[in-house]
C-alpha cells in the first residue's frame, strides 16, 4: 500500500475521533510551545546581557580605581601611589600597540535636581575622547563638545531616566539642572540604554540611563573631591583598533599602570569582550537546561499519544482483523498506525508551534520579559515533537501490527 | 485440484487443557464445486473454514492450496494468498463501519497495490454485480442487513478470487434477503467460482452441489446433490 493511501486512512481515522485526536495531541502542543516559549526567555536574557556589554564597547580595556577604604586607600598613597591619573593614559596612548583613543573619566553620586524635582545620579565628568571609544549618540540636542570642554564650561547632557524624572516628558535642552551645588545647562539626553543589572567584572552595577556627563575639565574645577587621597580620574577606557589582542593589551595595560602606580594593586582592568563571551557560554548553559525541563514535557506528552492510541487499538482491534483477513500484511497496519502517530505529532507540533510564537510574544507584551524567537528552536521543537509521536507511537502501532488475524476479527 | 487437506488436526490450547476442534480431516475441492458444510454447533465447521481461508493454522497435517504448501509459508505470503486468492464472507458481515461500501470493496484492492482509478472501476463493478451499484456512496449503518452482506460479497469478489469461503451468510438475515443471497451464490457458481458456505439450514445448504457434514471435529459424511434446489428455481423461472 502507498503511503499516500495511508495518510489518507489515518486522517480518516483521526477526524472520525476528533476530540479525542484533539486531546490526544494536547500534551504535544504544550510541550512544543514551552520549549520555545523556554528557549524565547533565554534567548532573550541573552540578548539583553550581550547588549550591556556592547555598551561598554567590545574593543574596550576599562581601567578602573578600585574601592578601596580610607585605611587602604592612605596606606597606598603612602607606598607613592597617586592613583589613576591623566598621566597613566598618556603612557597608554604612547606605548600600547594598536590604541585608537583612551578617554578618561572621573564620577561621582550627586543627586540632579530641577525646580522641586530630584533624581539620584551618577555625574561623569568626560573628555571629549569619549566619543571616540564609545558609541555615545544622543536622542536630543548635541553631545559634549572639545570647545566646551576646552573652556570649561557648566554643560550638561542627561541619561534617559534623569532627563525624565527631572523633566517629564518636556525637552530638558536649554533648561538648567543643579548638580551638588551647582547650575549646568542641559544640552542633550542620551537615548535609552540596556540595563545594567549584574555587576559587570568591577563595575559596579548601575543604571546608565542614570548618569549625568559633564566636561571632565568642569568636573575636576568645580566638584569637590570626596576626600584627600581621591585619585585624579576615576577610570581609563582604552579603545584598540580590533578585539583579537584585548588579553595581550590588558597586560601590556598592567604592566605599564602597576610600573606607574609603584606596584601598588590599587586599581582593576576590566575586558568587556571576555566577560561576554563568558556570559554568553553561560546562558547557552541556561538555555539548554530551559529547553531541556520543556522536552521533558514534550516527551510526556509522546506518553499521552502512546496511552491513547494503545486504547484506540484495543477499541479497533476488530478493524484490524478485517484489514488482515482481506489482505493487509502486518507491515499496512504498522504503518497505518505509525501514520496515524506521525499525523498526530505533526499536527500537535505545528500547533505548538503557533502556540509557542504567540506565548513569547505575549510574555513580552504583558510582563515586558524581553523574549527572543528563534528559528532554530523552532526547527528543533518541531522535529523533536515528531520524533517523540513516531517514537511512542512504535510500540502500539508495533502491537496492533502482531495480533493474530483469526483473534482480533473475533474480538467482541 | 483447489484444496487438499491430509490428516489436518486442530487443537486450540487452552491454559493447561488443549480442545481438539478437528482431527483427521480429508478434504479435496475441486474447482467450479459449490459445497455446502454443515453440522451441530461445536462441531469445528468455522474452525475448518479458517485454516482454509488461511486465517488460522493446523496443528498437524498439511494442506494444499493451488499446489501451494500453505503450511510452509510465512505471514506476508498468507496475507498475500488471502488477498488474492480467497474472498471471505461473514455472518456478521465484518464492514468497516466509518468508511462507504465503495471504500470496503476498495480495500482489498488497496492492499494489492491496485492503482486509484483501476480500483474504483472495479470495486463499482462488484458493486454492481450484486445489485448495489447505485448504494455505493453509503455507509453500514445505512443499509439492510441483506444489502449489507451484499457488500461484503462485493468486497469478497473484487479481487476474483480463486474461492469463496462464506460462514454461515444468511445466518443474521431474515429469509428474503437469505434467498437473495444465495441466489447469488447460485449465479457465482454458475459463472465457475468455487463457493463454500457454512450454514446450518437445509434449504440453503440444498443450493449446494456437494454438502460434508461434520461432527465433533470429523467429517462424517461427504455427499453429491444432484439436484440443485435453486437450480430447480432457476428451471422453473
Ligand atoms: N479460539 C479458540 N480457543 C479455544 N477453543 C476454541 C477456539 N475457537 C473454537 N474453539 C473450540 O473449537 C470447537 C469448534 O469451534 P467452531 O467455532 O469451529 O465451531 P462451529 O462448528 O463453527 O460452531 P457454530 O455452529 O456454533 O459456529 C468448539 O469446541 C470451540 O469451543
Ligand atoms: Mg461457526
């Protein structure tokens, strides 16, 4: 018999029982839809961990001070260490092979204040190099620019949470904010950036739409310094014109800063790119184990399809009595069955399917979880679906193939 | 020779005891013969149809089909013999209750392999030849008992088989469609099919040219009926 034929008969088969088809292939349907709901999740925490570290740049060296206390930090200052300084990135810029910029920067918490309203941020005082290592675009007005930095001027540009809590949903450009004790005047916002959850190697985690940037040159004349032994600038970020000798330039990075610093251990080099591909192996971790808890389900749901079609055979044993005694071989009725399995799982995997897509869309839409479809998941759900229906639909269709002819046609 | 059975034995075990259903059966059939096989309830007749309708296997014995050692061969070859050789007719007709009587008469046709258009052509012609050609769109449960053997019969001859075994099939009718049914095994035989049926009743097994009788697993009795009761009714039509 041509399979053609026996497709057919199965979907005879499977329309005549439709609720029963139906409930037979629930267990599918679910098990398809949260493997790639699961695998949506994860793809989508993913996403969004990759994207904090793109904003840090993945060509990037951070050197940063590290938190020290005030015990250490003087201890330090006594061993000749002056700290991160404006002289550490010239050494960088004129003895690391292969740099494009280094941009220092000092930062400080100072809550941003305008009219009665108050935001707590972080106030980054920049040089114009920033522009160079990092991909700072603003949504409104313009960045810091070299003549303002140069005169040393009260500008400001304010991240996207700042610029909303001061200012609501008004254009901040032009308006004044008081940072500390002194006026600025707004002259950009920043676009919204990726969340900054985790701490990421030494940074601390924070919210960049939180930051606030001013002239570094301005900072350092009209901020004061939390203490005595505060060093010059806070950190270095050093750009390299590719991403293949990050490690090499790190050390090169250590080498030049620990000579400057007396050996001192009184700072911190952070390689976003390496921590991202860290994180990324480690949510491909994560993700395989989601979508391995989903394919239990999957393979519960092929428990289901055996279950029932073991019933629906001793239900049809008489139908398979007759088949044989007019002529059907024991191989037509094992693939009748086996059809009627595949025909299922297929079914129940393209609803799954559709199911799956519209739980990860709606997860997005009502939670604000981000989610990431896949077509690989897809493509593996969906197969792995069938492979659990003609799995599991073996053994009863292998059962129905070996009863006695003689037997099942007198089955009452 | 059709069929020849030597010292064919039948025992179907039961846990510990072991029931013997037939012993030392004899049987030769010859083709183009109508016969006709009767006996008390128990005694072995629908166990002796299946092991020649190759649905059942002897104990002992061997047994002949169109020179073929039946005994020998494996389940495909068996499924294959009962497709193409053998038409079986039930009392309880045995139609497939979700499919229309075309698609019954089709089936076995399908398992042969037969193409889509060549084997509509034929199941409609077998539908016809037993008068049901313009029923062929409905299901079992929309015909009569006798139209509804009458398919069965259909779907027996499609594949034109070298015999027809029928058990007992008038049994679950009422006595019109009982002659309507045996005329028809009548008309089979005339065109020179071979035709066995089971039946309890003397007025059908009278139709028979040949009628065996069998008691307790054994045939008793083996004998030629000249006159034809049918045939009779043919004359005087
Ligand atoms: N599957 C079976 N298992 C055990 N014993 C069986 C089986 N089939 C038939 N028998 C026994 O074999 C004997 C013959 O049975 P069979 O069905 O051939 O009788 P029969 O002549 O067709 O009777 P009836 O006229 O009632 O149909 C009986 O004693 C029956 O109990
Ligand atoms: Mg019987």
């Amino acid at each position: 018999m041509q399979l053609g034929e026996n497709i057919s008969i199965a979907f005879l088969g499977l329309i005549d029982h439709k609720f029963r088809s139906f409930l037979t292939i629930l267990g599918i349907i679910f098990g398809t839809a949260s493997v790639i709901a699961m695998v949506a999740i994860g793809e989508g925490a993913k996403k969004q961990a990759i994207a904090k570290y793109q904003d840090l740049g993945v060509s990037n060296i951070i050197v940063r001070d590290k938190d020290l206390t005030d015990n250490e930090l003087e201890e330090v200052r006594m061993k000749f260490s002056k700290g991160l300084s404006f002289a550490d990135a010239k050494a960088i810029r004129e003895i690391l092979p292969g740099v494009i910029s280094v941009a220092p920067q000092s930062e400080i918490k100072l809550d941003a204040k305008s009219g009665d309203r108050s935001s707590k941020s972080t106030v980054i005082g920049i040089t114009p190099e920033i522009l160079e290592v990092l991909n700072y675009t603003t949504e409104k007005g313009a960045f810091i620019t070299t003549d303002q930095y140069d005169r040393q001027l009260k500008v400001a540009v304010l991240g996207a949470t700042v610029a909303r809590e001061l200012f609501s949903y008004e254009n901040p450009v032009g308006r004044s904010v008081k940072l500390g004790d002194q006026w600025f005047e707004v002259v950009g916002t920043m676009e919204t950036k990726a969340l900054f959850t985790e701490t990421v190697g030494e940074l601390a985690s924070r919210d960049l739409n939180n930051d606030v940037y001013i002239p570094l040159s301005t900072f350092n004349k009209r901020i004061p310094k939390e203490n005595q032994y505060a060093s010059e600038i806070n950190q270095l970020t050093v750009k390299l014109r590719n991403s293949d000798e990050l490690i090499e330039s790190a050390a090169v990075i250590r080498n030049i800063i620990d000579r400057h610093h007396f050996n001192n251990d009184d700072f911190s080099i952070i390689v976003p790119f390496e921590l991202m591909k860290q994180e990324e192996k480690e949510s491909r971790i994560y993700n395989f184990l989601l979508a391995s808890i989903a394919a239990i389900s999957l393979i519960v749901g092929g428990i289901g399809i055996m279950n029932i079609m073991l019933a629906s055979i001793l239900e049809r044993t008489r139908e398979i009595g007759i088949r044989r005694a007019i002529g059907g071989r024991k191989a037509d009725i094992l693939g009748q069955f086996l059809t009627e399995a595949v025909v299922l799982s297929i079914s129940g995997g393209i609803i799954g399917v559709f199911l799956g897509v519209f739980l990860s869309v709606g997860i997005t839409w009502i939670t604000d979880i981000e989610t990431s479809l896949t077509l690989y998941s897809i493509i593996i759900a969906f197969s792995f679906s069938v492979m659990v229906g003609i799995t599991f639909g073996y053994l009863p269709a292998k059962r129905a193939a070996n009863l006695k002819p003689i037997e099942s046609i007198r089955h009452e | 020779m059709l069929i020849d059975i030597q010292n064919l034995k039948k025992d179907y075990l039961m846990g510990e005891f072991s029931v013997t259903a037939l012993s030392e059966i004899n049987l030769q059939i010859n083709k183009n013969e109508f016969v006709a096989i009767m006996g008390p309830s128990g005694s072995g007749k629908s166990t002796l149809m299946n092991i020649l309708g190759c649905l059942d296997t002897p104990t002992e014995g061997t047994y002949l089909f169109d020179n073929m050692d039946i005994t020998q061969l494996d389940d495909d070859a068996l499924s294959a013999i009962r497709n193409k050789h053998i038409g079986f007719i039930f009392q309880s007709f045995n139609l497939l209750p979700r499919m229309t009587a075309l698609q019954n008469v089709e089936l076995p046709l399908m398992y042969a392999g037969v193409e889509k258009d060549e084997r509509l052509k034929m199941a409609k012609a077998s539908l016809e030849k037993v008068g049901l050609g313009d029923r062929w769109r409905h299901k079992p449960s929309e015909l009569s008992g006798g139209q509804r053997q009458r398919v069965a019969i259909a779907r027996a001859l499609v594949t034109k088989p070298g015999i027809i075994l029928a058990d007992e099939p008038t049994g679950a009718l009422d006595s019109k469609s009982g002659i309507e049914i045996m005329e028809i095994f009548t008309q089979l035989y005339e065109e020179g099919h071979t035709v066995l049926i089971i039946t309890h009743e003397r007025d059908v097994a009278a139709c028979a040219n040949r009628i065996l009788e069998i008691r307790d697993g054994m045939i008793t009795n083996d004998t030629t009926n000249i006159n034809t009761k049918i045939g009779e009714l043919s004359l005087a039509n």
